[in-house]
C-alpha cells in the first residue's frame, strides 16, 4: 500500500517533470527563435567591413578607447587608436629662400601601429581648387569607417570634382578622402577629419591624386615630391 502510494507519488513526480520538460523546452525555442530574430547582424556599409574585421581583437586598450562617437565605439574600441595631424600649405619657404608647395606638413612620414584605426584630422590651408579627371575615382571617400568623412563638422562622401583641392590616398588600402578647396563657412582654412583601419605591418605609400603640382598635367614639381604630396605610411606591428 504504501509502496503503491510511493510508487503513485513517483508517476505522478514523473509526469510533471515531462510536462514541466516540455514547458521548459518551448520557452527555450521560443527564446531561441526570438533572439535569432534579433540577432540578425547590422547591415554593414562596404567601407565598415575592416572594422567588424579588425575587431575581432579582444585585447589591448580599453585606455585607447574613442571617448566618443558611440556608434563607432561600440564597434572598434578594442582595437588601438591612432591620432595623426596633418596640414596643407599652398607654399612654405625653405631656408634658403626658395619655397616649395603645396605639400602636407609637418610630415608625410607617417607611423600608426597595425590593426588599429588611425585617426586623421587634416586642416586645408590651400584654399582653391584643382579639378579631378572626369569620372574620377578620387572624388569619392572611401574605405574609411562610417564610410565618410568630415568637413569642419559636417559628413561628407564624395565631392564634385571641381571642389577637390587634395587627396589623401592610400591606394594599397583603397583608402581616399578628397580634401575640399571651398570653405563651408569662407574661412581662409576648413578642417577634414575621417578614420581608417590599419592591417597588417608593412610599408605603404600614400599620396595625393589630385593634379595639384606642376608641369601641364599638374603632376610634377610636388606631386612627384617625396615629403610634400606623397610619403610613406609605416604600419608597425
Ligand atoms: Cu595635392
């Protein structure tokens, strides 16, 4: 009798463990299903794949970390950041009285660590323009992340090709931000600012494809200068 009652209270135990199982089990699939649901990854702009690519590193500077932009932190503060600041002078005089120009300051030889995203403020004191070839590639910004640049504030991810005084290019990484010759606000200087992600260690060239120098194509004199519209992007392991 007891035994019988024992084994009663058992089948009884057995069958509300299988429903509470089968309950337990639904909700399961019904959160799985949900969060699936909401898992879907963002779409992602051609020019963000490097970052959910470099991102992938857990390690590093959280002390390196953007302190702000938000939508991009939550992306790429696990990888080292790098601030560069360049200008754009349309002459400089040299010691010996000649000048040169125009030519990025203070110097095209540039050093940011690998598999980092490389900050680049460029404040454009050559005011005016040089047209781009029609259809040009270098009229559009690219690769950079967020894919877009900015110009004293505002976003920007191509310009005409009439309104190009400089690029800043690096054909390896298929970066390129074209550097406008216009103020927004007429001011005599206007401040470009983008980010791009670095890979692995190598020595790359960057340049400007702008015809910006001299000679009748525009591609002599500081275009073809070494320190003035074309340097060397070391990325350091
Ligand atoms: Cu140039």
């Amino acid at each position: 009798m007891r035994g019988e009652m024992i084994g009663s209270n058992n089948s009884m135990a057995s069958l509300q463990w299988l429903f509470s199982g089968i309950v337990g089990g639904l909700v399961i699939l019904t959160l799985g299903a949900t969060l699936a649901v909401h898992m879907t990854p963002p779409v992602i702009h051609s020019s963000q794949q490097q970052v959910t690519t470099q991102g992938k590193s857990p390690a590093n500077s959280t002390a390196n970390a953007p302190a702000s932009s938000p939508t991009q932190q939550t992306k790429v503060s696990t990888v080292p950041t790098k601030q560069i600041n360049l200008s754009i002078v349309a002459t400089m005089t040299m010691p010996d009285g000649s000048t040169m120009g125009p030519t990025y300051l203070p110097t095209t030889s540039l050093y940011v660590p690998a598999h980092s995203m490389v900050t680049v403020t460029i404040v454009n004191y050559d005011i005016g323009d040089t047209d781009l070839p029609a259809g040009s590639p270098f009229a559009n910004v690219t690769n950079v992340v967020g894919g877009s640049a900015k110009v004293d504030g505002t976003s920007y991810t191509q310009l005409d090709i009439t309104k190009v005084a400089h690029t800043f290019t690096i054909p390896q990484l298929n970066v390129n931000v074209p550097i406008p010759g216009d103020s927004p606000t007429g001011a005599s200087s206007l401040t470009v600012t983008f980010s791009f992600m670095t890979g692995a260690a190598g020595v790359y060239d960057w340049r400007c494809m702008d015809p910006c120098g001299s000679g009748s194509s525009g591609w002599g004199g500081p275009m073809a200068t070494m320190g003035q519209m074309e340097g060397t992007l070391t990325v350091v392991a």
